[in-house]
C-alpha cells in the first residue's frame, strides 16, 4: 500500500466542481484584487473565528508581521516567542527589526511552556507571540493574564490551527490579533499562498488594511511605509468554498488522531496527548522516536510518507547563529526536534489506510 504524506487530492476530489466554478466567476468578474470575494471570505472569516474583522493578507508570515508592524513594534522592542515553531513565526519578529526572546517548549503540548513566560520578560518586551503549533491550541487565558500584568500584546499565530477551541472560543478570537497561512497543505488552505489577520479592534484592522495597500487608507496617500500584501480574488473565492468544509475535515482529523491514540501501542514511540478534544485540530500528528531516521526508512519501506515538524531549531540554524549559544535553554524543544516524526493524517484517508498505519508503527521493532 502507498500512503502519501499528504495528499490534497482527497481533499479537494469531492469539490473540484465547486472550485472551477467559483474560478470561472472570478475570470469572468475580470476583477482580481480588492473585490466582492475577498470581501465576502473576510466576513465568512471573521464569523468562523467568532471575530470581529478579518484582512486577507498575502500569506501566513506576512500576516504576523503586518500585526507586529501595526501595533509599532520595531528596533529596540522584544517580542517572546516559542522556541519550538515554524522559522516564520520568528522571521516575522526579526522582519520588523525587534528581537526575538525564545522560550522553551512545554514537555506535555509542545506548545510554548507558559510557566517560563514571566522570567523571559524585561522593559522592553512588547507582546507574546503565540504558536499553536501542530493544531493544538495553547491556553491563551493564563497567557492573558502575564500578558496584562505586564501590559503586553498577546498574539496568536495560528497558521496550523484553523477552528481549533480555547474554553469555548476558536482560535483567531482568543488574544489581540490573529495571523492565519493558507498554504496549501494548512487546515484551511487555498490554491497558492494566502493569509489573514483576524481581530476584534477595528482602529487595528483597518490599519493593517492600509499597510498592506502600500502603506494607504486611499489611493494615491500614503500614511505608512506599507507593503503590497493582500489576498487575491481567486484564492479568496475558493477559500469560501473551503470554509465550508473545514468543520467536517477537523472532524475527520480528530477522529484519525483518536484512532492513532487508542490503536498505537508501541513503546518506543511518545504519542501527542489529548485531553480537550476540541482544542486540538491535528494539523500534523507528532510521533516522539528515538533513533527517528530508522523509523522513517522502516515507513519508506512500507509505503508509509512521513515529515518531520522540524528537524532543525531555530537557534541552531545559520539565519540565527547568533542564538547558537542559548541552545541549552531549550531542552525540550531540542529533544522533540531532534525525535519527531509527523505520519499522514489528513481528510479522506481511507479506513484501511488509517489500519495499515496503525499496524506498521505497532510492528516495528526499533
Ligand atoms: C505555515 C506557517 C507560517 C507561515 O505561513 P505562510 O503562509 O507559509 O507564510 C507561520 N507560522 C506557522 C506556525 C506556520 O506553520
């Protein structure tokens, strides 16, 4: 059996129709940036993430930067951020010209170790930053409450976890602003690069709106050194035709995880835990494994696709040498860089592919 890592045609199959229907519309509107689609897939956006306003931006990093831009966060300003994401979320922060303040992983989600915030807090931290890495979501009210004692901006970047749930609310409507990707391969992705800014402050929202229209609220006056960022009316017309999905294929990718979490009873591996259901959307599903490299050829050999959510932390790559040093701070995220194993999960795997899974990791031997 071959099993793809990821594999977007099952994904879109189902709606093929729907896609070039709604991308005839756009060819025929003849109207390709700043029109009724975006606007329409702001609204459906902002509705979803339970938010207020919604920008369609050009993709996920710009989308952070945007917001770090728009609150006037730049030289001189420290912003805390995972130890453990994506490189983007730290690019956006070095982008703007403020320092990236790393803090470690929490040994249970993954996601950044909230009781380590405080500690990396000085004069001239500005705002934390986030990650819900994987799908799973980060308890943003305990971060809300260092973020106020401190007066700081809380920020969600929540490029892999489209509709994941804090206590009730989604992701994009838990912190002061929020950055979405829709990259082809997120939960919600578009056909090309994508992106959004989702908040409840509307002075923010239309400043972004601006900075991303070279810096202008009119045409041809300029009150920022804006950029040119903005989603497309393609994208955005077949983005609302995904939204319409997404909730059956988070669905989906819970139960697929479930499944993993009850069938996987191999000991060489650590499995992600779940104990909020809705609070973890399974964008990628991490598999800790000592000696990874003989898992991953064992899985090759089986047909078996498999990723790594990331070989490399940041403070060990050249574009942050000068982070090299610091590596001893982050424990954790050294240990689940140097172990993870990211095996397929994604809408419309088959049953038996899903079995076939289980039964290869639960034989393998180390
Ligand atoms: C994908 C991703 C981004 C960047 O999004 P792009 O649209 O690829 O620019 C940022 N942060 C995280 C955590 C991501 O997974």
């Amino acid at each position: 059996m071959k099993i793809p890592y990821l594999n977007l045609a099952t994904i879109h199959d189902p709606i093929k129709e729907e896609l070039k229907e709604k991308f005839n519309q756009v060819l025929d509107s003849e109207w390709f940036i700043q029109g009724t689609a975006c606007t329409k897939f702001e609204e459906e956006f902002a509705a979803y993430c339970g938010a207020k306003y919604c920008v369609g931006v050009g993709n996920g990093l710009d989308a952070i930067r945007v917001i770090l831009q728009a609150y006037g966060i730049g030289e001189g300003d420290e912003v805390i951020v995972p130890a453990n994401t994506f490189i983007a979320t730290v690019l956006a922060v070095s982008y703007v010209g403020a320092t990236p303040v790393l803090v470690d992983a929490d040994e249970k989600t993954y996601n950044i170790d909230i009781s380590k915030i405080e500690e990396a807090i000085t004069d001239k931290t500005k705002a934390i930053i986030v990650v819900h890495l994987y799908g799973r979501v980060v308890d943003v009210n305990a971060v809300r409450k260092i973020a106020d004692k401190y007066g700081l901006k809380v920020i969600e970047d929540s490029a892999q976890a489209h509709g994941a749930v804090c206590e009730g609310k989604r992701t994009g409507n838990l912190g002061d602003a929020a950055a979405f990707s829709f990259y082809p391969g997120k939960n919600l992705g578009a056909l090309g690069d994508g992106g959004a800014v989702t908040t409840n402050d509307k002075a923010l929202a239309d400043n972004i709106r601006a900075i991303c229209t070279y810096g202008s609220f009119e045409k041809y006056n300029h009150q920022f050194k804006g950029c040119n960022s903005r989603l497309d009316e393609v994208q955005a017309a077949l983005l609302s035709v995904k939204l319409k999905c997404l909730e059956g294929w988070n669905e989906e990718r819970k139960s697929i995880a479930e499944q993993f979490n009850q069938k996987i009873n191999n000991d060489l591996f650590v499995l992600p835990q779940i104990d909020d259901r809705d609070g973890h959307v399974f964008h990628i599903y991490p598999l800790l494994c000592q000696d990874r490299q003989k898992l991953i050829a064992y899985l090759e050999e089986k047909g078996i696709g498999t990723n790594v959510h990331y070989p490399i932390p940041i403070p060990k790559q050249g574009a942050y040498k000068e982070m090299v040093q610091d590596m001893v701070k982050y424990p954790i995220t050294e240990k689940i860089c140097a172990n993870e194993v990211s095996i397929p999960l994604y809408p419309g795997l088959q049953q038996e592919q899903i079995d076939y899974i289980i039964d290869a990791l639960n034989d393998y031997k180390g």
